[in-house]
C-alpha cells in the first residue's frame, strides 16, 4: 500500500511539472537529445551558423543596401578589384569618399596626384 502511494505521488509531481513546463519541456528534450546526437561542438557550430545567416539577412544586407542607396561611392570591392587597385578600399567605408571629396571641394584637403 505505501508503494503505492508512492508511486501515485511521483505520477502526480511529473503531471504537475509537464502541465507547468508545456511544450517547453519537450524542446528541452529534443535539443538534448540533438546535443547527445551531434555533440558539442558540431551543435554549437550549428547555432552559431544559424546565428550568422539571421544576422546577414536580416541586418548586414539591408545595412549594406541602405548605405548603397545613401552614399553614392559606397560599394563593397570583390578581392580581385582589391587586388588590382588597393586604394579602392576606401570605397567600403560609409562615407568616406563623399566626405574626402567634400573636403577637396571646401579647401580643407589638398588632392592626391600621381606623377606621371
């Protein structure tokens, strides 16, 4: 008889704490399970590219696609133009261009020349 009391008052704690947890008890279980699965490392790899991607689609490119729209010299050199024309970084910095070109304009900054 006191077994099963016993037993009667663990069914009713776990209901209690399933009841109170929800779905989220169960989320809990899948990811350990992924973690036990994958391991460690490959399951934060997995988050932290997962992380990467929302951050590129939902921050970095609209950023980018602002700026382009803003500052007409702003543009984001490939590696190969990089290559070529180091100088041309300048370009991937907000602002930077408009900001030497008005200073040129103003008087503030003397131009850069090349000798030929």
């Amino acid at each position: 008889m006191q077994s099963a009391k016993k037993w009667l008052m663990v069914a009713v704690v776990s209901l209690l704490i399933l009841v109170i947890a929800g779905p989220e008890f169960g989320a809990g279980l899948e990811l350990v399970v992924i973690v036990d699965l994958l391991g460690t490392e490959l399951f934060l790899l997995s988050l932290l590219l997962g992380l990467r991607l929302v951050l590129r689609l939902y921050v970095l490119d609209p950023t980018r696609r602002f700026l382009e729209r803003v500052d007409p010299y702003f543009f984001v050199p490939t590696q190969r133009q990089i290559g070529r024309c180091p100088g041309i970084v300048a370009h991937a910095m907000p602002g930077f261009v408009a900001t030497y070109v008005a200073w040129v304009a103003c008087g503030v900054v003397v131009p850069l020349s090349v000798d030929v």
